[in-house]
C-alpha cells in the first residue's frame, strides 16, 4: 500500500468519488521520519506544516489528531463544534494552535493564516436527523467553502465520511 516507502506506515486511506464512480483511491502514509506522504500529491507535509482537522471534536477525527501528535504534527488547527462536554475527552489532550468552532471557520480562514493541507471530518454523520436543512449546512455548505478555500490557493485536500459506512442504521452500528 505505501510502495517506495521503506517503512512507511498506512494511517488513511480513502477515495475521491466523481459522479458516482470511484476516480481513484488514496493513501497517506508516515514515513520512517514522520513526513506525512499522500501518495496522490505530490506534496510532502512535514511537523512543520499546518493541518486544518475539521470534525475534531469527533471520533475519527481526534483519533488522528492525537496521532499525529505522538508523531510530532502539533501544527494543528482543529475545527468543530466543541460545546458539546460529551466530546471534551476527545480534544482536550490534543496539542495545537488553535481550535476553532465550525461557524467561525470561513472567517478564520480568510484572515492571517496559512494552512498546508487539510483533512475534512466535518459533516452531520447522524444518519437518523430528518431535517434535511441541518444535512445541506454542514455537509453540502460547509463542505463546499472548504472546497472553494482549498482549490482557490492549491492546498491538499482529503475529505472522509464515516456516516456513508454506516448507512441509516437499519443493521446496527457494530464494526
């Protein structure tokens, strides 16, 4: 999976979908001297580089953001909604710049920051919210002004769901 990388270890691995058909599969891998290697760019991102982590105050997200810590990434920017106590224990250790709350971001964005590369968590992943006007907001707008953001200035882009893994629930939630 990570070829040519002596050593390097598979931490994510994910596919940009176009239309309905998979265009390609992508995998970031850790190198032996903790560089970050998305194996579809061209780009390395070292300890130096600013991450933007949305969806940070959930599961996955603080799980990769607290490794990425362990490896020396404390160039962080998390970005979520962090009112939420329940989550505290997902953040509270994680070493970063800043934490941001999601609708504060855009406006974050826009003033004197540089980021290198972004992964984007953030979406409603409740696969059981009805109101669709939660689903456009935070998955479609949201998402989109991430987009606008990255492709105007060029910056890595890898955008997960783990609520498309789980469907509406029907058959569990059980991995």
């Amino acid at each position: 999976m990570c070829r040519n990388q002596d050593a390097a270890i598979p931490i994510l691995t994910g596919r940009r979908v176009v239309g309905k058909t998979p265009d390609y599969i992508f995998t970031i891998c850790l190198s032996q001297k903790n560089v970050l290697l998305p194996l579809v760019m061209k780009s390395q991102i070292t300890t130096r580089s600013t991450i933007l982590i949305t969806g940070a105050a959930g599961f996955i997200a603080s799980g990769l953001s607290a490794f990425l810590n362990e490896k020396g990434f404390e160039q962080l920017l998390l970005c979520d909604d962090f009112s939420r106590q329940d989550k505290l224990p997902n953040h509270a250790q994680v070493k970063c710049i800043a934490k941001i709350e999601r609708d504060q971001l855009e406006e974050y964005l826009h003033g004197n920051v540089s980021v290198d590369f972004v992964i984007h968590f953030g979406a409603r992943t409740d696969t059981t919210e009805m109101d669709y006007g939660v689903h456009e907001k935070l998955n479609v707008i949201f998402s989109k002004m991430i987009w606008k953001y990255c492709t105007e200035r060029q910056i890595p882009l890898i955008y997960a769901s783990s609520a498309a893994t789980y469907g509406d629930g029907g058959f569990g939630y059980e991995d």
